[in-house]
C-alpha cells in the first residue's frame, strides 16, 4: 500500500482544492485506506483553525456593462450621504460610487469585478496639469488675491466675487478633480450673527432646490471657524456683464426671463423666496442657459423667522420692489419676486435698470414715488406687446401684478408664440392679427382680395414668418435645453467610476425628463400652429436618444419601473426611425444595444425569461446590421458584447457549454477588428474582458492551463493599454482585478503558492494606486488582500502567519471604512463577517481561544445581519453556518487539535 498522503492534503482535498488528476488519484488510495477514511471523517466532522475555511472559493463573471440593485442600492445609499445637509466628519474620504456588479441573489466571492464598458476614463480634465503625481498644486499655480490658499478639500484658485457679506472663489476640488465655487463669509471668524445665519439661509434656501437654471450647491462646511458652502463653477457671465458686452436681441431677453420664472417659479412652488433677483445674480452657462444664483435673502415661508426688522429695507434698490423698499415685510411675496424679474427683463431690453440715481436713497424715493419709463422711450425696438407685459410686473400695488413667476412665463411664451398676451384685453385690430396668424391661408385670401398689389401678400409673409421664426425658437429652447441635460446624464453614465455620479446621477434623471417633457410640449405646440411636424430625422433620432439616456440613468439607481419603460420608449422610437431610415446602420446599431441595455436590466432584476427575449432581439438586430454593413465597427462591436452578455445569462442558469460558445463567439468578433492596429480602446477593453469570461468559465471546468492562458491574455491587453494611459483608473482596476483572479487560481486550484503571491502582490500594488474614494475600487482591493490572509495563513511558518496577521489587519480597517461610509449593504455586512472569522482563526492558530470566540462572534454578528438584509441568499446562510460551526468547535476545544 503506498504511503498516506499528509494531513494538509487530506484537508485539501476535503476543501475541494485539489486538481482533477490529483482528486483521482488520492479517491483511489482512499478507497482501500481505512486511516484515511478515518482521519477524513475527522476532518470533516470539524472544523480546523485555518483562515481558509472561512473564505468562499466562488468567481464572479465579468459583466460588460451590468448594474446590479445591490450597486444600485450603494449608489442610492451614495446619493443620500452626498445631498445629506451635514457632511460626515468621521473620515476623511468622501464615498461617491457603488461596487460590484452581481446578478441578483448570486454568491459573492475572491474573483470579482464591475465596470461599464462604455466609461470615458474617470479623470475630469480641468484644461491643465491634475496629475496626482504632479509637485505644483493648482493653489500654487494660480495667482490667488485672497491670502486663503486652501480651505478643507479646496485649493482657491481666484476670487470671482465680492459682496457685502461673502465672497466667492474659482476653486479646486482636489477629491473630485474639478472645478467648484466656493463661497465664504467677508468677515470670516469674526462673522456676525446676523450675517452667519444669513449665509446658512442661503445654504439651506439653495440646497433643497434642484433645477436646471438654480445654480446647485454640493457641500456645507465650516474650517477653522470659516464658514463656506460649494457650488456648481458656471464659466460664463452674468447678465449684468452679458447686457454690457453685447446687445441682446429681444428673443434673447424674453428667451432668458423665461428661464428665470421657470427657475423662480420653481424656488415658490417649495416654498422658497429669493427677495434679491438683480442682473448680477444671474449667471450663464455655455450653453447661455440662465442660471439664478446668490439666495442670501432669500426666505423659506415656512420659517416664520427673519433677520431683517421692521422698516428696514433689505435688497438692491434698483430691482427691488416697492413694499420690500419700504421696508413693509408683511407684504412682501411671490409677487415681489415677479416684480423683480420685470425689472431684469427691463434691463435686458434696455440696458438699465428701471430706477437709477447717485443714491440709494434718490433710488428708493423713485422706487416708492416715482412711475416707471416705458421701455419703448429708451429703446424703440423693444415690441408693444413686451413693454406691455414688463409694466405690468413693475407696478407698484402688488395686486396689479402678475400674481404668479409661473403666470408671467405663460405670457411670455405667449409672446414668443405670437399669441395675444394677456396682461391686457385686445384691442379688435390685436385679435385680428391673431387670427391672422392662426389662420394664414384666409388671412391671406383676404389680403389678397383687399389689396391688389403685393403689399398685402408680403406682410402676410413677414408675420408668418415671425411667427414661425418664434414658434421654432422656443422648440430651439427647448432643445438647448433638452441637449445640455442629455450631455450631463452621457457624462454621468459614462463615468460610473467617477466621484461625481452620487452627486447628479439622481437630479440628472429628473432633469433630462423634465427637459424631455418640455421639449415634447414645445413640438405638440407647434404642431398645433403649423399642422405639420417639424421635426427632422436627425431631432427624432435625438428624442429617441434622450429617452434612452433617461433609462439608463434610471437604472443606475435601480428604478426598474421607470427605466423599464423609457426603454420601451426609446425603443419605440428607434424602431420607427429604423424603418423610415433603414440606410443608416447607427439607428439600427442603437435601438440593438437598447435591448442590449434592457436584457441587462431583465437580466439584474431576476426576469431571465424577459432578459433572454430581449437579448435575443439585440443579436437578430445587430447580426442584419451587420450584413448590412460589414464595414461600420460600432456595431460588430456591440454585438460582441451582446455576446458576452448573452453569455452571463446562460452561465448564471448553469447553461455553461452554451455560455463559453457566446464568450468565444465574442472573442472571435473582436478579433476581426484587428485590435492590435486599432486605436479604439474600448474594442481591446472588451477583448480582456471577454478573455477574462472565458479564464473562469475553463476554470470552472477544470482547464486550468486553458484557463491561464485567457487570464494572461487579457493581462497582456490590459498591461499594453495601461503603459499607453496610466492615468486611466479604469485600465487599472481590471488589470489588478485580473492579476487578482490568477493569482486565486494559483493558489487554490494549481496550489503554486510562490506564483500566487506574485499575482497577487502585483494587483494588490494596483489597488493601492486606485482612489480610496471609490467604494467599489476599495471593495476589491479588500477581497485581495482576503486572498493574500489565507495564502499566508495556510504557509505554516512564523513568517507567513506574521504577514496573514498583517493582511487581516488591514482587510479589517478597509472593511471597516467602507461599512462606516454604506451603512446597511448586506455584502459588504457579509465580508466583514468573512473577515472577522479569519480574525478568529488567526486568534486560534495562535492558542488565543478568548479572542478567538469574541471574534467568531462578531463575524455571526455581521454575517446574521447580511441574512437579515437578504434573506434569500443562499451564500449568506451557508456562510452564517460556517462561522456557527467554528464556533461549536471552539466552544469544544477542538481548535487546539
């Protein structure tokens, strides 16, 4: 009888860590053995002290672009911490992103990773040097006029504004690596209490208001008793200086009063007043959208409570209304606001305000006593209609006013449509070009009839056309606008890494639909007018588009309702586009990954039979574009990820044969591209992350050569991207997720433990370079440094379980961070149970039965909580039992053994 294998082999194989060949052989020996069958009944009827036993030898699939709603459910958990009205002090790490992509309810275990694959790399280029390696910080570049150079997370670059009360600086965020304005109060520590809590009134008014032209606020803080708060960087000036340095045409001016009623408006449905609506307090984007900022008076109508006192006036004289320049409190209202933004839309047609003098008090005495000029006597161009409608917010009496911001935007648009206003009746002949209008073919006739010349003919003409040309400005409006959010929720979804998407991935969502809705409204409008559409194919393909993005950012949040259908929407839409248009492959390509996109979100929310119906649509799609057009690369490479997704389907129904042939027949399709000569990037990404697929699919059935050699495939393709960006944290983190899996491999399947700990060092050195402030780059670095705890602790030696000791260690305060930062995430709740039962083991290899228990205990405590969160996880049961079972041992003494 040959020689018994040693007991280390023996738990080996009780553990399933031993390859195919030698389970054969030792099943043999075993047979005729009966001290093997006995210490294997030993074996198996406890539990050693070994840190591996607590550690769960599962892979995950690398998803191309999967969301899953648990890293929805951490995005979610990001999204309320990041609009949370007190910031963390605990840490000093700001958390910003969920962590891995899972299908619902699937184990979780050393061999894991997310991503998207349609990601721009997540560094945000501010136009110059924001290496993190660089020796000159952008407070050092910058010739800053205020002796503060940093204030917390925020180097000052210059100062933008000064006020009465604050002043407001161009400044860097050296976390989120963009620009932000950051405003502070002049008199610093020495800040009043009247003018401290006007500034958190300004915070607090602006914070609870998310809109599209109200200039967002990101952060409240105080350093060194100095009191800020962050806001969005708007580069573009504001209306005072945009009024100076060009003349603004009428359709610009009512164009952009009508964004600061919508905005307004807005603030008054939530409760909120501004009180201080001048020229200077209106910013413009580049996109020359409005936006209103500086609420430093403004006043929440349910605080009954008001730094300002009785007959004092408080605000800019020359926009402010009559009862807030008195001082007359009581009165003053949404109405005041209205009047206001008279006065903005006075300047604006003008170039002045409607009240100037040398004083403040010359000022308020003409504000009080004196009536205002009419628009027209300082600018003749300025429309009846128009000067009809600014009189009519600056009037004294309130009561004589719009009564609301929301009223005054109505007959604006009214303006801009060619539609009698109605801040006063008609006269007969107004009604007649209104009709006239409405009615250009009988307007027409009887011009013609009227008039035998051709005078008639073209005046007719002229008013159509003005009409026209108002009716299409408001669908341009409406499109810059419906565009720029479009542009912002791309942004957002293409940098899923990225610090910024716990910030405005949910506002974004909202906002792109409001955008989408009003744009709509503005088609139907004038399709009413004309009776024809006027959209063209490439504005329907971009309505299609902005659906598809609404879905997509709604499914980052994990809305499977809403997202579910705007991808029915889009899809619709896209559809219809490809049958009128079938000559052009991107129509056919998108509405392909639209069902891509939406057999994902099937696929994440456990519907597979939806998911496969979806997926199947896409390949039948993408396959006839394809034929169509062999030479367009975008769509052979959605396919070859449709392939792969296709793929993680049948492998999570356990239909693996199935699965490995869609992952080949991805390979094979990238491939085709010539990757190696192309210089699209996210082709090769594609191709490691295939590869990566296929490394654990023959992993999983026992072809570990095979399987080596796809993870070092995809190392190679990944290591050769990364020397090309080695600033494309995204490159990285699946080049050290990569290194990571092969290093598992070697140590659990091949047991090469020399070969192991090179992978995983390497990967651990990745990690180690990858941002702290993105959870799911933290949660993988955690499971590395989980494997490189149990390669150690299985060594043996002193040497070995001192590096084990020092791995767990560090395993424990990164789980312990990322807990602290996402409260209440069933995964993260059960790592930190994994890691806790290592701890435990290490206590009892080490003879410390005391610390050993507590620690086991604390790993159930952790581990009972991830089961309470999903109680239908199998792998959470199976590992709460574990950690019970090594208890049991404990608590017998068999640990000692």
């Amino acid at each position: 009888m040959p020689d018994c294998p040693p007991a280390e082999i023996l738990q080996r194989f009780v553990d399933e860590r031993l390859s195919a060949d030698a389970c054969s052989r030792l099943e043999g020996h075993i047979g005729d053995c009966v001290d093997c069958q006995s210490k294997l009944d030993h074996l198996c009827a406890s539990v050693l002290p070994a840190v591996h036993v607590m550690i769960d030898p599962q892979h995950l699939p690398i998803p191309d672009r999967a969301w899953s709603p648990a890293r929805a459910e951490r995005l979610a958990a990001a999204v309320r911490k990041a609009n949370s009205p007190h910031p963390p002090t605990h840490s000093s790490e700001v958390p910003l992103l969920s962590s891995v992509d899972t299908d619902d309810g699937g184990t979780y275990g050393e061999e894991t990773t997310g991503g998207d694959s349609q990601q721009l790399p997540e560094t945000i280029d501010p136009g110059e040097d924001d290496s993190p390696n660089s020796e000159i910080s952008y407070a050092e570049k910058a010739r800053v006029s205020s002796p503060i150079r940093k204030i917390d997370d925020y180097e000052i670059v210059s100062e933008i504004a000064r006020g009465g009360m604050g002043i407001v600086y161009k400044a860097w965020d050296v976390k989120l690596k963009c620009f932000l304005a950051l405003k502070t109060i002049v008199s610093g520590e020495l800040a009043s209490e009247r003018n401290l809590y006007r500034f958190q009134r300004e915070a607090e008014a602006t914070a609870k208001l998310r809109h599209p032209n109200i200039v967002r606020i990101h952060r409240v803080g105080e350093c060194n008793g100095l009191h800020y708060f962050t806001m969005d960087f708007i580069a573009g000036p504001t209306l005072q200086h945009l009024a100076k340095q060009q003349s603004l045409s009428e359709a610009d001016a009512v164009r952009l009063t009508i964004e600061i009623c919508d905005a307004i408006a807005y603030a008054h449905k939530n409760g909120v007043l501004h009180r201080d609506l001048k020229p200077s307090n209106v910013l413009t984007d580049e996109t020359g959208r409005a936006m209103v900022t500086d609420f430093g008076l403004a006043k929440c109508l349910e605080d009954d409570s008001d730094f300002s006192q009785t007959g004092q006036a408080i605000g800019t004289p020359s926009y402010m209304p009559p009862e807030q320049a008195a001082g007359r409190k009581d009165e003053i209202g949404f109405q005041s606001d209205v009047y206001s933004i008279g006065a903005l839309l006075f300047h604006l047609l003008t170039g002045r305000a409607p009240f100037v003098g040398e004083t403040h008090h010359a000022i308020i005495h003409q504000v009080l006593e004196s009536e205002t000029v009419s628009p027209r006597k300082l600018n003749p161009k300025v429309s009846r209609s128009l000067e009809i409608i600014c009189v009519k917010c600056l009037q004294k009496e309130c009561s004589r006013r719009y009564t609301t911001a929301l009223e005054l935007k109505q007959d604006l648009e009214r303006f801009q449509l060619g539609y009698p206003i109605l801040a006063r009746r008609a006269s007969p002949f107004e009604r007649l070009q209104s009709w006239c209008r409405r009615n250009r073919a009988i307007a027409a006739m009887i011009v013609i009839t009227l008039l035998t010349f051709g005078i008639g003919i073209a005046m007719t003409r002229h008013r159509s056309r003005m009409v026209t040309e108002n009716m299409m400005a408001r669908v341009d409006s409406a499109w810059d606008r419906l565009n720029a959010q479009m542009q912002s929720v791309d942004l957002t979804h293409q940098s899923s890494h990225d610090e910024l998407v716990p910030r405005r991935v949910g506002m974004d969502a909202d906002q792109l639909q409001a955008a989408l809705d009003g744009y709509d409204d503005a088609i139907a409008a004038w399709q009413t007018f004309n009776g024809t559409s006027v959209l063209s194919e490439q504005r329907r393909f971009d309505i299609a588009e902005a659906s598809y993005r609404v879905a997509k950012a709604s499914r980052l949040l994990g809305d499977f309702p809403r997202s579910e259908h705007a991808f029915q929407t889009a899809i619709d839409r896209l559809q219809k586009l490809s049958q009128q248009v079938p000559a052009n492959p991107q129509y056919a390509t998108l509405l392909g990954e639209a069902y891509d996109y939406l057999g994902e979100l099937y696929r994440d929310h456990g519907h597979r039979q939806q998911a496969e119906s979806a997926y199947q649509k896409s390949l039948s799609l993408l396959k006839d574009a394809q034929a169509k057009f062999p030479e367009n690369p975008a769509t052979s490479q959605e396919l070859a990820r449709v392939e792969n997704n296709h793929g993680l389907l049948l492998e999570s129904e356990g239909k693996l044969d199935a699965a490995a042939r869609r992952y080949a027949q991805s390979e094979k399709i990238l491939r085709q591209q010539n990757l190696r000569d192309s210089e699209n990037i996210e082709s090769q990404i594609d191709l490691a992350r295939t590869l990566i697929n296929l490394g654990r699919m023959e992993r999983i059935r026992h072809r570990y050569e095979d399987a080596e050699n796809a993870y070092r495939e995809a190392i190679d393709e990944l290591q050769g991207l990364f020397d090309l960006e080695p600033d494309n944290r995204r490159i990285e983190f699946l080049l050290a997720v990569t290194q990571r899996n092969l290093g598992y491999m070697f140590s659990e399947q091949l047991n090469d433990p020399v070969k192991a700990q090179r992978w995983l060092v390497l990967a651990l050195d990745h990690f180690n370079d990858l941002p702290t402030s993105v959870p799911e780059y933290q949660f993988n670095k955690i499971i590395c440094l989980v494997n490189l705890t149990s390669l150690h602790g299985l060594s043996g030696d002193e040497a070995g379980l001192e590096k084990c000791r020092s791995f767990y260690k560090s395993s424990l305060e990164a789980m312990n961070r990322l807990i602290t930062e996402f409260p209440g995430i069933a995964e993260y709740e059960s790592w930190m149970g994994l890691i806790q039962g290592n701890g435990s083991a290490i206590a009892a290899m080490e003879k410390q039965t005391s610390l050993a228990k507590d620690r086991i205990t604390e790993a159930i405590k952790h581990q009972q909580q991830a089961v309470e969160l999903q109680p239908n996880n199998l792998d959470y049961q199976q590992r709460l039992a574990s950690h019970r079972q090594f208890q049991s041992t404990l608590s017998t003494g068999q640990s000692s053994d």
